[in-house]
C-alpha cells in the first residue's frame, strides 16, 4: 500500500498550504490512510474513497461492496450487484469532514467482492482552505 502527501502550491504562497493526503491500496481489500493532528490550526477535509472492480463478462451473481470507518466509527455501507459485464464497475463515497487543532483522523475502507475483481481501492483527503 502506498501513501502518499502532498502540499498545493500557489503563487505567490499563502501562509498556509493546503494538505493532499492519498493511499492507494491497489488490488487489496483494506486501505487506511491517517491524517496526523497538527498542533497550529483546525482544519477541513474532503474525504474521497473510490473503488473500482472489474467485472468479468460472464458475471452473473457478483457483487461488490465498500465500508468506510472514520476513527472506528463505520460511516457508510453498500453493497450491489456488478453491472458492465467485461468492464468496470465501482463505488463512491464522499464527506466534509473538520479535525479540530490536534486531532488525527484514521480513514479505513473495506472492500468486499463477490464474482469480479478489484482493480483500485483509493482514499483520498483534501484539505479545504
């Protein structure tokens, strides 16, 4: 799993730089990503997570799911059928979420799949200035 962090750059610099914090778990079924607390500020993120499968032709039956858990509290749960036989097919997820000065926000997704393949499970969190 590889995470990733980056920091927006405008002309000229604000004081502050907006954070990008991004896991991408590839074709694994769990992906975490944190967001440390940071002592100076509060902050507000928009939280993303996308996973995509691909459905064989002859998919009859298969379904794919996602769970998405901030902080060990489960926020969302949805599971469908897989439409698109011999393409993708995928689930979206998006909330606003505020972290006060200091506190660290654990983002979990769980993909669960039945009959299809998953091809991206990505999180997402950008920051709002």
């Amino acid at each position: 799993m590889k995470t990733v962090h980056t920091a927006a750059r405008n002309m000229p610099p604000p004081s502050v730089q907006a954070e990008h914090w991004r896991t991408d778990a590839g074709t694994d079924s769990v992906a975490v990503l944190t967001i440390p607390g940071l002592l100076a500020r509060a902050r507000v993120f928009d939280v993303d997570v996308t996973l995509t499968v691909d459905v064989p032709a002859d998919a009859t039956g298969a379904t794919h799911g996602l769970t998405v858990e901030l902080d060990g509290q489960r926020q969302w749960t949805r599971s469908i059928h897989s439409n698109n036989p011999g393409q993708t097919d995928g689930l979206d997820y998006h909330q606003r979420v505020r972290l006060e000065a200091e506190q660290t926000l654990r983002i979990r997704a769980v993909a669960t799949i039945k009959g299809v393949r998953i091809r991206q499970l990505l999180v997402e969190a950008r920051e709002e200035l």
